[in-house]
C-alpha cells in the first residue's frame, strides 16, 4: 500500500505549490515596488506643495508690509508656513518608507 506522502501525485501536487508560492513572492515584489514608486511620487508632489505653500506665504507677507489688514494677513501666511511644514514632513516620511 502506498503512503499518502509519496509518489508521483505528491511530487505533482509538491511542484505547483513550489511553483504557485514563486509566483505569489513575484506578484509581492512586483507590488512593493510599485507601493514604492507610489510613495516616492507622493512625497514629490508634497514637496511641490510646500513650495507652492511657502510662496503663497510669501505674498501674504508681502501683502502685510503694506499695512492694510497686516495682521489679517500674517495669519493667512503663517497658516501657509504651517501647511508647507506639514507637507514637508509627510514628505520626508514617506521617503523614509520607501527607502526601506
């Protein structure tokens, strides 16, 4: 009698799990790396968010010096400081993710 564990239906059975477990590491791999080229492009996009936020300040402080509604106005600019700081940092966090 032959042992469950044996032969050439076992061997068969062996190899497309081998071969299903390479395809299912392939298909992980495939998706951290486009996980990672997703993150990198996110962290770009926020960091010319930032840049867009720090010259939008800019014209806020600009505005302010001119002393109609100054302190109005340096509000609006230090939200916007705010804002490019945020963006700065998320940025910077997602480039650490993806460098893993």
């Amino acid at each position: 009698m032959a042992h469950a564990d044996s032969g050439p239906h076992f061997d068969a059975r062996l190899d497309v799990a081998a071969e299903n477990a390479l395809r299912a590491r392939q298909n992980a791999q495939m998706l951290w790396r486009r996980a990672k080229a997703v993150g990198r492009a996110v962290a770009d996009g926020l960091k010319v968010s930032a840049e867009s936020q720090d010259r939008i300040a800019r014209s806020y402080e600009r505005v302010a010096e001119d002393g109609v509604r100054g302190d109005e106005y340096r509000e609006h600019a230090a939200v916007h400081r705010k804002l490019a700081q945020q963006d700065r940092r998320m940025a910077e966090r997602l480039r650490r993710l993806t460098e893993r």
